[in-house]
C-alpha cells in the first residue's frame, strides 16, 4: 500500500423498507467514527514514515485521501445489516451503488464497486477503497459473528463499529 490511497466511507441506513430499523447514527456516532478512521490511517502513514528499512523517499509514499460524503449522509438501505449474516452484502452494497448512480443489474456487489474508480475522475489515479461501517449494535456482530471481513485485492472492506462510551483507543 504505496501512493495515493483513496478512502470512500460509507455509513448505511436502515429506512425500514425490508427490515426493521433497528439502528440509527446519530450525529455524535458519526463524528466518533470519522475521528476514529482518521486516527487508523495516520497509524499507517506514521508507521511507514517511520520504517528504518525503507529509503527516506519511499517513507513519504503513502497519503490517504478520506470521502466522508456518504458518512456525513449515510446512505438509505431496505435492510439492517448488522442484523443479518455478513455474506447478505450484495443486498445493501447494491442499494449503495444504485445510491451512486453504478447499475447493479447481472453485476455482483464486488464487481460493482471494484467499477468505481474508473467512473470517479475526482479520485485521480490510485487506489480507491470502500470502507464501510454499519451500526452501533451492542456487540458489533453480523448474525454469524463477523464484525470485520475483507476480499484480498478486493473493492472494498467492511467493519463494523459497537455502541460503547469513553474515547476510543
């Protein structure tokens, strides 16, 4: 993970359409895991600034550039997603792209996103991610116990955050 990494968060809504709403962010929530992301990514260009066995140059080579537009304004879902198993993703991932304006149709929620970049010429070149963070659940689970899962050199990966009080750490 070198260069220009960009970093698209994405909070879902349940609108109650499907599923019970069951969860709502609220403004305080959302702050929190905004500053929380901020905080993980500068970990990771503080460690790599700090590496001794990098030359100088390649420790300046990685710089995240965070999109909070869908945090800021989560993005309205038919489902609750922490209330089902974590492999219903293509429900919700596709509610998102439908958000964004990305057809859905005979395109897997993976292959959807991994199709982003090449329509967001904001973005520029480089590395574009999805995060996504789904609710403040007491124990931060999907119904089948994951609460973080990635597809190696995929799209996209997820987490999910706990409802829980104090600073982060």
């Amino acid at each position: 993970m070198l260069g220009d990494v960009w970093v698209t968060v994405v909070l879902l809504e349940s609108n109650g359409a499907i599923d019970a709403n069951t969860e709502d962010w609220t403004a305080a929530e959302i702050d929190r895991v905004k500053s929380e992301i901020r905080q993980g990514l500068q970990w990771w260009e503080d460690t790599l600034a700090a590496h001794p066995g990098l030359p100088a140059a390649s420790r300046q080579e990685l710089d995240f550039h965070i999109d909070f537009t869908y945090a800021d304004a989560p993005v309205a879902t038919n489902y609750e997603p922490i209330n089902r198993p974590h492999n219903d993703e293509a429900k919700w991932v596709n509610d998102f792209l439908k958000k964004v304006g990305y057809s859905t149709d005979n395109t897997s929620a993976i292959c959807g996103v991994g199709m982003m970049p090449n329509a967001c010429p904001q973005h520029g070149l480089g590395l574009h991610r999805i995060c996504r963070r789904f609710s403040n659940d007491p124990d931060g689970q999907f119904t089948d116990g994951y609460f973080a899962y990635a597809w190696p050199g995929g799209p996209f990966m997820v987490m999910t955050t706990t409802t829980r009080t104090g600073p982060s750490t």
